[in-house]
C-alpha cells in the first residue's frame, strides 16, 4: 500500500520556484457511470472504472500566505475548524516544499447554490490544476488526474470538461488509476438539475460507499454491473446514442442505490420527492418523451436529455435547471 506522499514524490519534480499567483478553473463532473467502493482508502483506488460529464465548477486561486495557511470560498474566510478546511490543508500539505511554507487558497465556485452537484471533485481538481501552474510543474493530464484522486476520489474525473473515463488500474500505487478524456463533443446532450432538497447530507459519501462495500450482499455483483454498462455506455458515446446512453446511465444510478440501501446500516438518500419524479420520468418516457435520470449520493435528480426536447422536458418538469456540458 502506498501512502499519498509517496504517490506526490514519484511525479512532481523537485522544487524550484513559485509564481506570484497562480489560478486555475476545474469543472465539477456528474457521473454517468458511478464511482462507488474503492479498493485503497489511503490513495482513493476505485473497485471499478467510472464515466462521467463534466459541467460548472470551481476556480482556486493559490499564492503563499506568511503565517499559516489561508483558506477562503467565495470570497469568505473559512473556518480552521472546519472539516472544509482540514480537507484543503490536508491535501495542500502534500505539496508543502518546506514545512514553513504556508498556502493561501481561494476557491470560487459557479456551480448553482444547493444544486446538488459534487463539489468536493471540482475543488482538488481546480487546486491540483493550480498548485502545476504555481510551481511550473508542467505535468501532462495523466499526471494531473492523479494527483487530484488524491483529494478526492471523483477529482480524477475533473481536471478537463466533456466526458471522462476513469480507469480503475491494477497497481497498487494507482499509477494506473486516472481519467482520460473522450473524444466525444455532443452539443445537443443536456443535464436538467432537479433540486428539491438543499439539507446537508447526513452521511457522506465517503462513508456510504465503504458501508458497501463491507456489508451489501449487491456489492459482490456491482463491479459485475458496471463491466456491463461500460460495455453499453462506451459504444453509445460514441455513436451519440441517446437512449442507450441515458437507459445505462440511470440503470447504473438504480445499481448503485440498491448497493447502498442493502448496506448495513443502510443508506437511503432517496426521498418521498425523490420517488415522484423518478416516476414522474418513467411516465414522461412512456408517453414518447426521450428523458432518463440519474442519481448520486443525496436526493437530487439529474435528468439526461436533448436539446431539442427541453420545451417538452421543461413542461413536465418546470423547476429545472439546464445545464449545457458542452
Ligand atoms: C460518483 N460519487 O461517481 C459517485 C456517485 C457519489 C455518488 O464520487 O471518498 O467525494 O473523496 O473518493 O469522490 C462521491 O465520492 O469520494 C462520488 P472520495 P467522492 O460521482
């Protein structure tokens, strides 16, 4: 098992020198294929491979701050105590040339309040992204994918927009656990958000995925399911496939929620509005209307669509939010 630092020391080169200021944009990403059970806690190794869409997101603006490190979201101070802070300067301190060099971090993001979208990928992508810029490391994106899968898992998905392809790898530094990037444009591709919950979840995702991994019986036959949905998904990326790109997508969301409700203890972040819509979606489709949803680890649904369709869409749904990935 390898340790994160080890994993940092094999790719950045030796310090040199810093910039005044460096700072990067990193997009948030929606899993189309989801990440759920990794096989190395310490370095976030997943089980499986994962395939996501890349969307809003966030920007870290990195200097060096002279008395401790500094961190600040959307132009506020945050809280040392806080579990936000402790994750930044956890990860930072990889990247830390001497023990008396401190960070200032300003992390922006554009992704709509309480919109349900994974944050926490966005955010180490986008300092990952900053701290090649800060330090010149000029690192490829193979690299960059690493490193931000050292924050959090997701990350490795964010470091470019579009549609992305994490692989799982076999190593067990993770040398061989990063995303690439899709070959794919799709602009007629939709994201809708339906965001009827903005509490804070009560158990984290984190925690969840490795309940399943230890105690759902579905976790044997999980990795089983997504080797078969990449077989669907892959294909119908690139042929531009609609149908069988969102019938995979939201297939593989259900899969994923039956793993985490069959853990023990069981995590259900469905909700009774959660349940209306899926059958509100099930009911547009029956009706003629191409939609599909898909779900992550909260009660929000994101719906899959074409543009021509969003009128359609929009009357069924009219508190959507669209979003365009490409
Ligand atoms: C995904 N999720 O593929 C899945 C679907 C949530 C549901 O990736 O522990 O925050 O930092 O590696 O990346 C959320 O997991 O977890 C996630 P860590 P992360 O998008």
């Amino acid at each position: 098992m390898s340790s994160a630092i080890e994993c940092v020391k094999k790719i950045i080169p030796p310090y040199q020198d810093h910039l005044p200021t460096a700072s990067v944009f990193a997009p948030s990403n929606i899993a189309l294929i989801k990440y759920w059970g990794k096989r190395d806690e310490t370095i976030n190794l997943p089980v499986t491979d994962s395939i996501s869409l890349g969307n809003y997101g966030s920007q870290a603006t990195l200097s060096r701050a002279e008395q401790g490190d500094a961190v600040f979201l959307n132009t506020q101070p945050v809280d040392k105590h806080s579990e936000f802070f402790r994750r930044a300067q956890t990860f930072l301190s990889l990247f830390r040339p001497s023990p008396d060099f401190y960070f200032k971090l300003e992390a922006t993001s554009n992704i709509p309040i309480a919109a349900g979208l994974a944050s926490s990928a966005s955010g180490f992508a986008s300092i990952t992204l900053a701290l090649n810029v800060f330090f010149n490391w000029q690192l490829d994106l193979k690299a960059l994918s690493i490193l931000a899968r050292l924050g959090s898992g997701s990350a490795a998905r964010s470091v470019c927009p579009g549609f992305m392809h994490w692989h799982k790898g076999m190593a067990l530094d993770g040398s061989d656990a990063y995303a690439t990037r899709l070959d794919v444009t799709w602009p007629e591709l939709r994201l809708g958000l339906l965001i009827f919950s903005d509490k804070p979840k009560e158990k984290s995702s984190r925690l969840a995925m490795k309940e399943s991994v230890y105690t759902s019986p579905f976790y044997q036959v999980w990795p089983e399911c997504v080797e078969k949905d990449l077989e669907q998904i892959l294909p119908a990326i690139a042929a531009r496939d609609f149908a069988l790109l969102g019938s995979t997508a939201e297939q593989n969301a259900l899969a994923m929620h039956a793993c985490m409700q069959t853990s023990r203890p069981a995590t259900v972040y469905t909700l009774p509005e959660t349940m209306k819509m899926m059958h509100l979606v099930w009911k547009a489709r029956r009706d003629g209307l191409p939609v599909y949803f898909t779900q992550d680890a909260g009660p929000n649904l994101k719906l899959l669509f074409e543009a021509k369709h969003l009128t359609d869409v929009k009357a069924h749904f009219p508190e959507l939010v669209e979003v365009r990935p490409f």
